[in-house]
C-alpha cells in the first residue's frame, strides 16, 4: 500500500509541472515532457518491483521443493 502512495505522489508532482506560466505554450510542452518522463519512471519501478516479487516467489518455491527447481527432473 505504501508503494501505491508513493507512486500517487509521484504523479501528483509530475502533474504539478504541466501547467502553462503566463501562457507560455513552451512551459505548458515542458512540464508534459517531464509529466510523460514520470509515467515511464513509475512504469519501469513497477515493473522492478514485480520481476523482484516473481523472482522471491520462484526462490521460494525452490527451497520448499528442491526438485522443482532444476528442469527436466
């Protein structure tokens, strides 16, 4: 739950950043690049997190049966 809270925050600062400054359209397009840069950092610490949960839960497996582990057994 706390990661969710982490990441609601992160985009909640990304967002912060792409409103227009007196109207400067070049200020509006820099904030939505550094919004699009937060979403793709988010997605690549999902996705961290979850290779690291499978590989937990796959290590885990092999110590409770030994014998799954190895293909072909």
């Amino acid at each position: 739950m706390h990661i969710l809270a982490f990441v609601l925050m992160l985009l909640c600062l990304g967002s912060c950043s792409s409103t227009p400054v007196d109207g400067q359209s070049s200020v509006y397009r820099s904030g939505w690049a550094q919004d699009r840069q937060v979403q793709r950092d988010v997605a690549a610490i999902i996705q961290g997190i979850a290779r690291a949960r499978a590989e937990n839960d796959r290590m885990a497996r092999a110590a409770r049966d030994p014998g799954a582990a190895r293909p072909g057994s």
